[in-house]
C-alpha cells in the first residue's frame, strides 16, 4: 500500500550539487511519493537551463524570478520579462522574490524595487509569487499588503521561518506557508506552533533542497524525496494521518499552482 503521492513545491534541480544527477534525483523523488517537484530559477542566466529540465521531466515544473541575495548583483527583471516567460505551459510561478535583511540588508533598496517588480508580474499573469523572507519581516508584511490592496494576487510564504506576526498577516491575505525541513529540526518548537495555529488548507511542503535535509538527513545534500519527512512532521503537527494531510497540501498546491494542477503532458 503505496503512501499518498505529494509534491515539493520548491526546489533548485539546476544547483550544481546535483549536477549529472538530476535523473537519479527525480527517480528518487518518484519512489519516496514525491510525484511532482516545482524547480525554483534564481538567476536570469539560468532560465533556459531551468525551463529544459522542466520540458525534458513530465514531473518537474518551473517558476523563476531574481533572489533577493542577487538583486543588486544581477540585471534586474523586468515585468515585460516576467510576462513573457510566463507563456511557458510549465512555468507555475513569479519568483523567488522577497526581502533578505539577514545576509544581504545593504541591498534592501534594490531588493524593495525588485520584489515590487516581481508582485506586478504575478498580478498580471495571475500565477503565484514565491517569497523568500529572512530578518525583513516588518517590511515583508507592509509591501505585501500594500500591493495587495491595490489588486489581489495569490502567494506562497515559501520555507517560512519568520514570526507569528508575519505569518498572520500573509494568513490575513488569502496566502500560503510552505513548510521545508526547518519544521523538522528538534529546536523549531516556536514555528512548529505558527504552523499549528494556521488553517490546514494553506499549507504546503518542499525541500528548498539541496539546502536544510530534515532528520534523519540534516546536515546532508537535501533531495526532493525527503519532503516526506517534513510532511510527516506536518501531519503531527495538525494531528492528522500521514495520507490524510499529504492530501490536503495536494488539494492546497493544485489551488494555488492551478496551471501545474491543469497540465497535461
């Protein structure tokens, strides 16, 4: 009796730790129920890369966007770019985008212009803005809601590791928090418990591999196979049955990545 297939929703299959890897990768993934993988494009370069493996795996979808960590470092994107790329089938959403105070605050003006520039492009195209949030959440939630106001658009709080407070005002917006391996790790008592005070039907699960395995991997390469591990620490988290809540973030991913949900390869 097979476990109910899930997907990870954030993952980077380009990132040269898995280079010459990547068939054995998904294979892997396919075997532990990770049925599907959305691969994350972080730099403008590397789209045709990203948008290949898309095309070359049935399984694998794609979104890009400029990181935070690169804003001032990379040409910046613009929303006719984003537009355009998103006419790709495979292309299921606008980022990562956000705001890293942590390692990269001296950019925070460019980072601001760039994340604005990557809302305009998911308010356009309809599709989903991944959010990469680190040490910036009062001015995460602010831009976020600013934006909002003006015309609705649909989100994913990807590897949320931020507070109570930021995790209640994307909450308040109709949007998602995705749960990566840091939910796993035996310290993460506090996020754990803005997990479980969130309604279930916004929650998602991923990697962020090949960064943060969660136990029994931590320390690792981490893999899209081991998004099993997190969910099952997130079916603990909601008291639920392992199946149970692996269907619940599928129904949850194929409402917000509606265009993965609807493809027909």
């Amino acid at each position: 009796m097979h476990a109910a297939p899930i997907t990870d929703s954030h993952c980077h299959l380009d990132f040269p730790d898995f280079e010459g890897e990547t068939g054995a990768i998904i294979a892997n993934a396919h075997a532990a129920g990770v049925h599907r993988m959305v691969t994350i494009c972080t730099r403008i370069a590397n789209e045709p890369k990203v948008r290949a493996l898309a095309e070359a795996n049935p399984s694998v979808f794609y979104a890009f966007g400029v990181h935070p960590m690169h804003a001032d470092k990379e040409p910046p994107a613009t929303v006719a770019q984003l537009v355009k790329l998103a006419e790709h089938p495979k292309m299921v959403g606008i980022g990562e985008t956000g705001l890293d105070y942590h390692y990269t605050a001296e950019s925070a003006e460019v980072q601001k212009a760039s994340l604005r520039v990557h809302i305009e492009a998911a308010q356009e195209t309809g599709l989903p803005l991944i959010i990469h949030a680190r040490a910036a959440d009062d001015d995460m939630a602010r831009i976020l809601s600013e934006c909002y106001e003006k015309r609705p658009y649909s989100c994913v709080m990807h590897c949320f590791s931020s507070g109570a407070a930021l995790a209640k005002a994307a909450l308040e917006l109709g949007f998602y928090l995705s749960m990566s391996g840091i939910a796993a790790f035996p310290r993460s008592t506090e996020l754990r418990e803005i997990f479980a005070a969130a309604p279930v039907d916004r929650i998602l699960v991923e990697t962020d591999s090949p960064y943060l395995a969660p136990p029994p991997h931590r320390g690792k390469r981490n893999e899209p196979a081991f998004t099993v591990h997190t969910a099952r620490v997130g079916a603990e988290i909601f008291g639920m049955e392992y199946d149970a809540f692996a269907r619940q973030t599928e129904t949850n991913f194929e409402r917000l990545f509606a265009r993965a949900a609807q493809w027909h390869g």
